[in-house]
C-alpha cells in the first residue's frame, strides 16, 4: 500500500514588525451610509468592506449584495484604489444564505425572477484584486463568496463547506463549479453530496487559500498587508495579470498562452514598462503613472 503524505501548509504566525497594523492608523472617511456592510480605507490605495450582520452571523441576502456589489463598483472606479479586503468577523465569514428569504420561494418565482444571479454577477467583473480573509464560518453561499475572491487567507479555526443538500438543495452561486476546479472532481462530490465541512487548516492543503494564519486578526492583518503591496505596484499591469490568470480558469492552455502572450505585448506600450524597467536598471524604486 502506498504511503499517504500529507502536504503542511505554512502557518502564519506573525506579520512584519515594519508592517504597521492598518485597521487603525489611517482612515479614510466614506460618506454613504450601509445597513449590511462596512465601507472603510484603512490605508491609502486599499478598500476594506466587513460584512456586518453579527446576530445573523453574517447571513447573506439579496439587500446585503445589493450594497456589497455598490460598494465594490465604488472601489473598483475609484483611481486611489488599488485592492479590496472583503472580510466578516471573527465567528463568521458569512455562515450561509438567510434561509428566511428562500424557504417559501417557488420555482417559478426564482426562474422568472433569475433569483441569487445577482450574488455572482458583479464580483466576477470587478477588475482590482480581491481579497478575501475568513475567520469562522464560511458556509453554503459564504463558502461560495469567498472562492469568488482572487486571494483567500484564513485562520486555521475557519469552516468552510456546501451544505446546501441537507436543505434539499444545491449550490446555487458558483460553489459547485469553482470548489472542483480547486479541489478536484472526487473530493468536491464528497463535499457537495454529504455537505461535509473542511477546516481553515485543510483548505490552505487543498488549494483553497492561500495562506492559513493562527488567529484572526492576524489572517485580517495578512490581507490588509497584501492589499497594500498591490496597491502600490502598476496598477495597468495588476490589471492584465488578474485578467490572464482568469482567463486560464475559462479558456483551454492554447487560448490562454495566446491571450497571456498579448497582453504582454500590450504592456509595452505603457508608460509604466518604460518606468518600470529603467528604475530596475538604475536601482532606483520606481514612480508608476499607470499609464
């Protein structure tokens, strides 16, 4: 019999001491008022959105996408941004749909209505990167909304699941489609078909996240930071690399060397290649226009 090994993933214990913690030190001011969701700028060039329905332990709902989708169209045309933080609280993510809102639904009123479309239509085209840090639940459509992200960190006490079947149905806002392209066809029909959750801890094994930190404020921390790295990178070319990995998740391995390999091209044209490029020869940091 074959020797299972069993990959570690990295634990991430602390963050830099020269990263300074940004929940606090800077604040942005936004001026429309959420019901749902908060809407900061802990620091310059990175959005922060907490999702905030504490006693519903986050639920998502149709109200609660219409302002989560508003504000990340906010971020993603606002020129000073450069990546967005979605996160919940410490005990959950977003533990699920409001069943509430679906349990007297009929067939014919969510086909005519094309009812939960709009919880994945918007994050999809969003063109700044996304990041995702989930601490406690992330289950049913919490577990879908995370993997919409382009970079998801947790803790290693997250949950994530589908367990849409034990309500007598299915996935219904992507889960079925991007959990297999992470995790495979077998171990995505266990988890679909018994409802079964996986830990934080397993999710950073599987592919799932990226990284796993011990708590979370520390998995908060990780994303913010990250956020703040890409922030401050060419934002034209940040935007042609979160649009070719896409593409290899839609597109056969021809298609997307094709596509990868013009876009390429493209960015030499940009003012920010020239910058970019002469600032590495003359070890200098550069300035980016964006351009």
């Amino acid at each position: 019999m074959a020797t299972k090994v069993i990959a570690r993933p990295l634990v991430y214990k602390c963050l830099s001491s020269s990263f300074p913690r940004l929940a606090r030190p800077y604040s942005q001011p936004v001026t429309k008022q959420y019901e749902h969701i908060i809407v900061e700028n802990p620091h310059p060039g990175v959005g922060k959105i907490t999702l905030n329905r504490p006693r519903a332990l986050n639920a998502l709902s149709s109200s609660l996408f219409r302002e989560l989708n508003y504000a990340l169209q906010n971020f993603d045309n606002d020129e000073s941004i450069g990546a967005i933080v979605l996160t919940g609280n410490e005990k959950a993510f977003a533990a699920g749909a409001d069943i509430k809102e679906m349990k007297d639904l009929t067939f014919s009123k969510a086909y005519n209505t094309n009812f939960i479309a709009s919880w994945s239509s918007t994050i999809p085209n969003i063109r700044k990167p996304i990041i995702a840090a989930v601490n406690g639940h992330a289950l049913g459509g919490g577990c879908e909304l995370a993997l919409m992200a382009d970079i998801l960190y947790c803790s290693s006490s997250a949950t994530f699941g589908q367990p849409e079947i034990k309500l007598g149905i299915i996935p219904g806002a992507g889960g079925s489609q991007r959990l297999t392209a992470v995790v495979g066809k077998s171990r995505a029909m266990e988890l679909i078909l018994t409802g079964k959750n996986f830990s934080g801890t397993e999710a950073a094994q599987w592919g799932v996240a990226a990284r796993v930190f011990d708590t979370a404020e520390d998995c908060v921390q990780g994303a913010l930071k990250t956020a703040w790295k890409i922030a401050e990178l060419s934002q034209l070319a940040v935007r042609a690399a979160k649009e070719v990995v896409n593409k290899s998740q839609e597109t056969g391995l021809r298609e997307g060397l094709d596509y990868e390999r013009k876009a390429f091209h493209g960015l030499f044209g940009s003012k920010d290649q020239k910058i970019g490029m002469s600032a590495f020869v003359e070890k200098k940091k550069p300035e980016w226009t964006n351009e």
